[in-house]
C-alpha cells in the first residue's frame, strides 16, 4: 500500500521461536570464527588439507544466494514474468540474507581476517581464489543495488531498462561465480585441470536446485508467516512452479554428478578421488548426498507438484539442501585426500608431521572439526536472523513505500 505503514502480521509465537533459534545459532556462528581465529598453534593439517567445512560452508552460502537470485532474474529480466512481481523484494532480500554468511566466512577461513584485505591489495589474477574474492563483491553489489532499486521505485521498476539492466548484470555475476567457486576445488579434484569444466556446470545445477529449496523455505515457510503474503496464494500460485525447479533441477544434478565421475576414469589422481567418492572413505557422505539432493528433491518434488503439497515441498527442499551440502564438501575434500592416497611425498610428509595413523585426524578434520561445524551451522542461524528482521523493517510488501530512512518501513 503506497504512502502508507504495511500491515504485518504479529510475530507470534511461531515468529519468536524462529527469531530466537536464529540468535542461538548466530552466537554459535561467532564462536565458530572466533575459535577458528584463536587457535593456540598452528597445525599441519592446514597445510595437508587446507579446504574444510568453511570452504565449502562459503560456496554453499553463495550458490544458494545465486540460486535464488538467478531464477527471478530469468523470470523477470527475460522473460518479464509480471506474476513474479508481487515476490521480488522477498526474494532479493533472501538472497542478500543468504549471501552475508557466505562472505563473512570466507573471511574467516583465512584464519586472520585482517588479512582479508590482501584479496585485494595484493590480486593475483591468475588465482581462481583472488577472482572469488572479486566475484562475491560484484554479485552482492548487484544484489543490493537491485533491492534498493525496487524499494525506492517499486516492483513494477524491475521490468523497466534499468531494472532489467540490475538483474541480467547481477545474473551475470552470479553465474560467473558458481562457476568460478567450483572450478577452484576442481582443480584439484579433476586431472587434467580442464576436466574441471563440468564442476562448474553442476555448481550452476546445484545452485539453482538450491534457490528452489530456500525459496519454499524462505518465502514459503517463514514469509508466510511472518509478512502479509499469503499461504493459500504461496501454495496456489508458487508451490507447483517452485516444486518442478526443484526436482528438474535434481534431475540435472544427478545426471552432472554421474558424468563428473565418468570423466575421471584412467586419469591419475582423478581416478583416486573418483574411488574415494564412490568406494572409499567419503563414500557414505557422497551417497548420503546423491540421495538426498538427487533422489528425494525428484520423488518430493514431483509428488509436491502434483498434489499441492505443502508437507512434501519442504521436506524436499530440507532434504536439497542437506544434501547439496554433503555433495559439494565429498568433491571439495576428495581433491585432498587424493593426494595424500597417491602421491609419496605428500603421504610421507602427513606421516612425518602426523604420524602413521594420520589419515583418521586428517578425515576428522575435514568431515567433522567442531570449531568449523559450528561456523557452518552457526551460518544457518545468521541467515535466518538477518531474514527475519528484513522481513519485519524493510519495506518489502508489494507497492509499499518506505516511510523512513531509505528501505525502512
């Protein structure tokens, strides 16, 4: 309602348990970076396998972002889809919400943040991870401009040239850092180097799968509770939609994530990771993964789709985004351990530093350091808590104004 104070829903008691769970979890998320910035000496394993769960914490944070922010840019800035209008500043600020954790812990994962600041300083561009760190300022630049864009002008904006403009150039960014993110582990997963490419198509998979899931989550779950969007007009109009994004897309992953391993026959050390995933000592979190965020967002989705079900749309999309997280961190720390399985020095140095038994501290370390874990997790409850207060102060109803500084309600 122009000119005028939204009504909004009362918080209710469902609203504060939300409100509280995301604060609990944000305190975790601090402990989290300061334990892993705090630690009392440095230990081998950062340099036998550097890449943990805040790696792959950071690219799961940022494809999801992209994911959501990528399906309304094509809906809206190609294919002026005005139906997805009165939804676009909820999902612009739900990718905003989920990208602010994804930053923060890739700062964090270089153990000073201090020195965050030579991403920049210091770029090195033939370094894939110097050019993440460029990519994530780009797209969120995007991402901001755009909602302030739509607040200050209204939905309607977004399908002039200017508002196409903000969303096809933050479409861009998005999906050159989906890629970008996936080829910097794949790397190291896939030999020959250029094998890699097909990493970066399933990141771009994976993120748009992973923006189906938030979005029912997001806007389905919590919006609906807590704004003036309807649940009846959510499951209407979006849950058929949302629920074929979702199990398509799980369709793509799982055919991406069958070719990658393919593709790794008789190479080398990609043959090795190819074994650790399929058989070996990751294989129960990489199957875990391939069921979860392949096999239960397609029969979900799909059941979802076709009765309406609000039931079966969240537990496919809980179960995408658990399993797009197993998947992407079985890829990022098999590219490690595959070293350490087939090349004498770096098996002998491991040995040297760590002793003989070093394998089991080094796969503790990558699958379940607690200091790291409790970032990740701690990174769900950032996100919901920043999603949460948006939805109560920023001016994200259709047609509203802002009625104090700026986007502020």
């Amino acid at each position: 309602m122009a000119g005028e104070k939204a009504k909004t829903k009362d918080m209710g008691v469902t609203g504060y348990a939300l409100l509280g769970v995301g604060a609990l979890l944000t305190l975790l998320f601090i402990y989290g970076v300061y334990g892993y910035q705090t630690l009392s000496e440095a230990s081998p394993l950062h340099a036998l396998v550097p890449w943990g769960l805040m790696v792959t914490g950071y690219v799961f944070f940022a494809i999801s972002s992209g994911g959501v922010f990528d399906a309304l840019a094509i809906r809206l800035g190609i294919y002026c889809e005005e139906e997805a209008l009165p939804l676009a500043r909820k999902t612009l600020w739900l990718a905003l919400a989920l990208l602010v954790p994804g930053i923060l812990l890739v700062f964090a994962d270089l153990t000073h943040i201090g020195h965050s600041m030579w991403i920049y300083l210091g770029f090195n561009p033939s370094a894939r991870i110097a050019w993440n760190g460029i990519l994530y300022i780009v797209y969120a630049g995007f991402a901001v401009t755009t909602l302030l864009y739509t607040i200050m002008k209204g939905e309607e904006a977004l399908t002039k040239p200017i508002g196409r403009a903000l969303l096809l150039g933050g479409l861009l960014a998005s999906l050159t850092l989906e890629y970008n993110l996936a080829l910097a582990f794949g790397q190291n997963l896939a030999v020959p180097a250029w094998f890699s490419v097909p990493l970066g198509v399933l990141n771009i998979a994976l993120a748009f799968m992973l923006g189906a899931a938030w979005t029912a989550i997001g806007l389905g779950e919590v919006a609906t509770r807590l704004t003036a969007l309807p649940l009846e007009r959510w499951r209407e109009c979006c849950v058929r939609g949302v629920s074929k994004e979702l199990a398509g897309m799980a369709v793509a992953v799982g055919f991406l994530v069958m070719w990658s391993l393919v593709q790794q026959e008789g190479w080398g050390l990609a043959t090795v990771a190819k074994n650790l995933l399929v058989g070996g000592e990751l294989a129960g979190v990489f199957w875990l993964g391939v069921l979860l965020a392949v096999i239960a967002p397609i029969v979900l989705g799909l059941y979802a789709g076709t009765r309406v079900s609000r039931p079966a749309m969240v537990a496919g999309s809980i179960a995408g985004i658990v399993g797009a997280f197993l998947l992407l961190h079985s890829l990022v720390v098999a590219g490690q351990l595959a070293r350490l399985e087939a090349m004498p020095s770096y098996e002998a140095l491991a040995a040297h530093a760590l002793g003989q038994e070093y394998k089991a501290e080094v796969l503790h370390e990558l699958l379940a350091s607690p200091i790291e874990a409790a970032a990740v997790v701690g990174g769900f409850g950032l996100w919901l808590l920043l999603y949460i207060i948006g939805l109560r102060i920023l001016a994200i109803e259709p047609g509203e104004k802002p009625n104090k500084i700026l986007v502020l309600r």
